[in-house]
C-alpha cells in the first residue's frame, strides 16, 4: 500500500521494489515530498522540471556549511575518511569550478585515447569464456569487470591489487545503510582510504601515462589538487566510474530480455545502440537520485515551504517517467527521440565520467548481444531481486543462461 501521509522511506523493501508505482503517486499527488534517507529526513522533488531547477537553482548547495554554518555532515565523521567525501560533488563555486577544471586537465588525450579499444578488448575476452558456459551471473562474471578494469587501467593499478580495489569499490556503496553503517563509517572506509592514500603517494614516486598520473600533474595558475584532494577524486571516479557502469549493463541486459521485441529490433539494427543505451538510462537508469542539496534560504514549491538548511534531492527516475515530459514514459522505446533524460545530473554537476559510462554499456551491450544471440534469464523474473539501497536501480544478481547450451545440458 502507498501512504504518501507520512515521510517515505527510500531504502524500505516496499519503495524499492515497486518505486515506479511510488513515483506516479509522488509526482501527481506530492510533488515535494518529505523522505528517510538512510540516517537523514529529506525533502525529494519528483517531477522534471523541478528536478532540473533544483540542479541549477543558486539557493541550493552543496556544502551543508555554506546554508547553515558550522560542520558540513549532517552527522559526526571520523577525521580520517572525511577526505574522502570531500569531493567536487559535494562543493559550489567557485572551489567546484576549481575542482572541476583540474580534473578535466587531468583526462589527458594520450591517456584515454584507447579507451575504447580496451574496453572492447576485454568485452571479447570475457565473452571468450563466458560463451562456453550454460549458465552465469552476468553482473558480476560481465557487467563488472569490465568497468573494474577500466578504472584500475585509468588509475594505474596493477593487477595485483585489483582485489583490493574491488574491495574498496564494494564498501562505498553496499555499507551505506543500516546499521552496517557505523562498520562503514569507522572500519571499512578508514582502511579503503589508506589504500588510495598509498595508491597516490605511491603514483607521485612512479608517475605513468596514466589519469591518476594525470591529475597529480594537473596545474592551472600554479593550483593544484592537494593529497586529500586526490584521495577524494580517486574515490569519485571510483563510484562514478565503476558503480554506475555495472549496474548500467547490468539494467541493460534485464530491460532488453524483458522487452524481446526491442532486443530483436537491436540485433537487427545494431546502428541503434547509442539510442537504446539513453533509453536504458531513461527508463531503468540505475542512479535514481543525486547527492542532497541544501537549501540557503527558506524555498516554497508547490505550496511546501523547505526551512533554510534542510536537505532537498531529486528523483530522477520519476522526473525521468514524467508524462509532462515523455509521451508514454512507461514504454521502452530505443528509437525514443529527444530524450532528454536526467540520467547522468544537470547543469554544473553533469557527470564528468558520462562518455566513459556511454562507451563501455555501448560495446558491452553490442558485443553481448552479438556474441550470444540466444540469451535469456536463467530465474523466472519476479525472482530477481533489487538491492535495497537508497537513490539506486541495482540488482543483487543477474542469473542469464543460452537456449542453445541450456538445451545441450537437457
């Protein structure tokens, strides 16, 4: 049952599982609507041209200090990950512009010109292996190691400590919840930084063609990114990069075999792949909101009044199946054109890492459907199960198997 009287709680087993449902309610019912997110009372905006001027919109920002003074966490952090959470993400002008412009100076040509290359490399050489298998999970055998691989090439990792880094990857997102929350906060996260801490020290000594390498080099106006500074950027690119690939293929993979007349219209016109990847991110994206803003002054909308200094988030995937904005937003369409979906943010905090998202759902999807034409869920679909984690579309696995081997087995 969907009880708008009181504040919804975004991680609650009933929202996650049928949020789409939530965000029509939502959208036409209470448009600014007060939430629970993990320890924090919010207020969330669900229609997209709210959620799009809240992104833009002076009165809202970033840093929790600059609306209301004092400590820029709205709960204690231990001194040693703050760095961590300090990232660009979370600072306005003019130290987000700063911020930005190094790390953009940071993406030399030279380091990502093959980008692409590798990412179809080793798109292939998974597939290699997973094509004489009858059955296994794609998110984690498929969608993840090719973003797992991307950013260690990107940071200059070596294989060795890949394990590490998986590891690291896997603490900034799934402890963010609960009570597994205080683990997060005082053992998980303080380990993980001394890792990318060790990872940037050791990079300064042994520089490579490399962004990480990239970024330290970085200059502008003799201003470059301070240690903790780096630490943060790492741990961005990280979630940026990683967490949102994996669960964009992953999204991707579910949406196509449940719509087979798309998928069939992919494979027969494989030219429409870049639109099919946007209407991935449109209707099944798998960042549901972004980081809270926080208002500086009191802002009334739609007849609600946000007190000074309380947190406000959109939804984008309800701004993103708004039918002011998408006919028929319930449909999955990757013919759909404009599609102007909130996919990857708005305005000055648009994505940095969204080409790079783009490419790797791009040759994952083309080469995964070219390699194995006969794929299908390996688990009846009301079987497969969401992760209950606040702001994401992500599923815990992604169980697939061929009809052909499947039928070999039999």
């Amino acid at each position: 049952m969907i009880d708008l009287t009181k504040p919804v709680n975004l991680s609650s087993r009933a929202f996650v599982d049928n949020k789409y449902q939530w965000y029509e309610r939502i959208r036409e019912e209470r448009p600014v609507l007060p939430v629970k997110v993990s320890v924090m009372n919010a207020f969330a905006v669900s229609r997209f041209e709210d959620c799009a001027s809240i992104l833009k919109d002076p009165r809202i920002v970033r840093n929790r200090a600059t609306a209301i003074g004092g400590n820029r966490f709205p709960f204690p952090m231990p001194k040693s990950v703050k760095p961590l959470v300090e990232s660009m993400i979370v600072e306005d002008d003019p130290n987000h512009r700063r911020l930005r412009e190094l790390v953009r100076r940071g993406f030399r040509p030279q380091a990502i010109s093959e980008i692409e290359q590798r990412i179809d490399s080793y798109s292939n050489d998974l597939l290699d292996e997973l094509s004489k298998t009858r059955e296994f999970d794609l998110q984690s055998q498929y969608a993840l190691p090719i973003p797992m691989r991307m950013i260690a090439d990107m940071l200059g990792i070596s294989r060795a400590a890949m394990p590490t880094l998986q590891q690291s990857m896997s603490v900034l997102t799934k402890g963010f919840s609960g009570w597994r929350l205080l683990r997060t906060m005082f053992v998980d996260l303080p380990s993980a930084a001394g890792f990318v801490r060790d990872l940037v020290r050791e990079k300064r000594r042994n520089p490579g063609d490399d962004i990480l390498t990239g970024l330290i080099q970085a200059e502008d106006e003799g201003d470059r990114l301070s240690e903790d500074e780096l630490v943060a950027m790492v741990f961005l690119l990280i979630v940026a990069g990683f967490e949102t690939t994996v669960h964009l293929i992953t999204n991707g993979v579910q949406i196509l075999l449940q719509h087979r007349d798309q998928l069939e219209r992919l494979r027969a016109e494989p030219d429409l792949i870049d639109s099919a990847v946007e209407e991935i991110l449109r209707h099944r994206g798998p960042i549901q909101s972004t980081k809270p803003g926080w208002a500086s002054e009191d802002i009334t909308l739609h007849g609600v009044t946000i007190a000074k200094g309380k947190p406000i988030m959109p939804l984008f995937g309800a701004a993103n199946h708004d039918p002011r904005v998408f006919d028929n937003p319930g449909v999955f369409d990757i013919t759909r054109t404009p599609n102007r979906h909130l996919g990857f943010g708005h305005g000055v905090h648009f994505c940095l890492g969204a080409h790079l998202a783009r490419a790797e759902a791009r040759l994952a999807l083309r080469n995964l459907i070219k390699r194995l034409p006969d794929l299908t869920l390996a688990v009846p679909e009301d079987e497969l199960r969401l992760q209950a984690l606040p702001g994401w579309h992500r599923y815990e696995e992604l169980p697939v198997a061929t009809r052909q081997l499947r039928a070999k087995a039999a």
